[in-house]
C-alpha cells in the first residue's frame, strides 16, 4: 500500500545508454510484450537460452513502458549479476538492490527437555543494509525506479506511512531550534556520535549539525545562524568535500520499523495482552519453563521500546505496531 504524502516523486525517463541496439529476435519479442503488458496481459514468458540477451531485453522493455519495474530473482548471486547489468544498461536511473542484509543467522530456540537455551546470532552486511533504504528512498521519491530483489521483496517491512510522516524535512529559511532538530533526529532512530560518523549517526559542531542517512553515500549538512536554517548542503563524509548545495532535504527514519510515541505505546499495552494470554496458555499446558523464558523475553523488549523506541527483533511485533489484525499479511516492498 502507497503512504498518502505531499512528498513529490522527480520524474526522469528511463533510458538505456549503450553501443548495444537490439537485433535478432529481440525488437520483436520487445514490441510483443510491450503491446501485451498495455493490453492488460498479467502472465508473459520470454524464453532464450543463456547469453541471448534476456536482460538487455528486459531493459528494453523498461525503457518502453517508463513504469517502476520490480525484477526478482531466485538468490543473492543472480539478483547482483542482474543489478550490475541494468546499472550499465540505465545509467541514469535508479536500479536498485534489495536481498537480504544477514551473512549469517541463528535463529533463537529453546530445548526444554535440557533446559538449554540458544540466542538468536546473526551478522548483517552493513552495504546491503544500506542498499535495502536505497530503495526505499528511491521508490518514495522518484519514478525512474528498477529494483532488483530476492524473495525478501515479500518479508515484513514497517508501516509505510509511518515512515514517510516520521520524516524530516528541512528548508534553507525554516525556523527550527537546533535542540529540537536533534530530538526529532533521535526519534527516528538516529544516534549521536560527534566521534564516529557513520551511517544512521549525527554530529554536531556549535551551529552545525552533520547528519549521515542511512540510505546514502554521501552526509548532509544543515547549518544554522540563530534559530534559522541558513545553509543546506550535502557532502562527503571522509573528506568533507561540498558535492552540493541544496534548498531542501529530507531525512528519513534510520529504521523501517519507527512509529510515534502514541502508536509505540498502543502497541506495547496490545503485546502485553497477547503475553498475559500466551502465559496462561503455556502454564495450563504445564510448560512453565517456556512461560518463564517467553515472559523474559518480552517484558525486556518492552522496556527497550518504551526507554529507546526499538528493541533487537523489533520486527516480531510489527503486526501491534503496524495495527493490523491478527493472521493479516504485513506490509512489504512489493
């Protein structure tokens, strides 16, 4: 489901720039699946054996249609392949990688006949992280849109609105006290360090406060004189060098799974009516050690989220977050 925002998509063709010019079988096999996706058809299959060109094909057709187009791919491997292709293909544009950011994962188990219980491990890949806001941000502010992504395209994200009426948004000339920048900046999950700037952290030097978005390369700068919003700029964040200046930006939660203070406590007084339940199930079946460690589990993640506003695994509760009734899909990029 698209968020009802005044955020406004750029609008930019999408191109293909290559020496490459389609031959063979391949303009038409493009104008015969251009001409079926305007007629409405749902299900084309275009067959070719390996190395005939079904990328250059599909970025054809992209450039035909001039729609946001989500490609799948069935691993990690062949979307990359696929995303470093149509990089090349569409210079000009936004192609986008979104997979799964874990290298590895353990999931949390507990063994009650041995009382044994295995913590949740994982290690995420901070560039793939970064990659998976990319196209976020890019499908939320612009239309020239290519997102390549495994079946993670599928797996719960945060509320959309959320995220969009959670973020920042700043204008050379805006009145805003710097103090209650850097609380709104807190807010959405960003944390300060003026020592190690790194993506989803802030710093601030006097009047200047430098803000690293998770979804970006680059830093943007936002310096005030007085209460006033003087200069906007972005730049990069190792050598400090200005790439632009700019009459507005927007900042986006550090987090797809923020919410307000008012839906962050619905949602807690709704989990803990769900735990009181889930207790009463597990000590009538006489599985008290699962009820001990469910209730420990829990009441810690609670209080995570009432002290900082996340907690590790946050997204096991997105169904109380996002309001959605029990056994509903949640959302997700698709």
């Amino acid at each position: 489901m698209r968020p009802i925002t005044d955020l406004q998509r750029t609008v930019a063709p999408l191109e293909v720039i290559s020496d490459l010019t389609p031959a063979g079988d391949q303009p038409a096999a493009i104008a015969e699946i251009t001409a079926r996706i305007h007629a409405g058809e749902q299900n084309i299959v275009l067959l070719g054996a390996t190395g005939t060109g079904k990328s250059a094909t599909t970025a054809w057709v992209v450039e035909q249609l001039q729609r946001p187009t989500l490609v799948m791919a069935p691993n990690k491997t062949l979307a990359a392949q696929l995303a470093n292709e149509l990089r090349e293909l569409l210079p000009n544009n936004a192609v986008e990688y979104f997979v799964s950011y874990y290298d590895y994962f353990q999931p949390e188990a507990y063994v009650p006949t041995t009382d044994t219980y295995i913590e949740k491990d994982s290690s995420i890949n901070e560039e793939v992280e970064r990659l998976r806001y990319s196209a976020t941000n890019s499908l939320l502010t612009r239309r020239d849109v290519v997102v390549v992504a495994t079946v993670s395209c599928i797996y719960g994200l945060g509320t959309p609105q959320e995220y969009v009426d959670r973020r920042i948004r700043l204008r050379t000339g805006d009145s805003i006290d710097r103090d209650t920048l850097l609380r709104q900046l807190v807010d959405i999950q960003y944390e300060r360090n003026d020592i190690a700037f790194t993506r989803g952290t802030f710093r601030v030097r006097g009047d200047t406060v430098e803000v690293f978005p998770v979804y970006e390369q680059h830093c943007v700068r936002i310096e005030f004189f007085g209460d006033e919003v003087e200069r906007l700029s972005t730049l990069h964040p190792l050598t400090g060098e200005i790439i632009s200046d700019d009459e507005e930006v927007s900042i986006f939660p550090a987090s797809f799974y923020v919410a307000s203070p008012e839906r962050m406590e619905r949602a807690i007084s709704e989990i803990e009516t769900e735990l009181e339940a889930r207790l009463t199930e597990f000590e009538e079946q006489g599985k008290l050690l699962e009820a001990q460690r469910l209730r420990m589990r829990t009441t810690y993640d609670i209080e995570m989220m009432r002290q900082m506003g996340s907690c590790a695994g946050i997204e096991n509760y997105s169904r109380h977050i996002d309001d959605r009734p029990q056994g509903s899909p949640p959302n997700c990029l698709l």
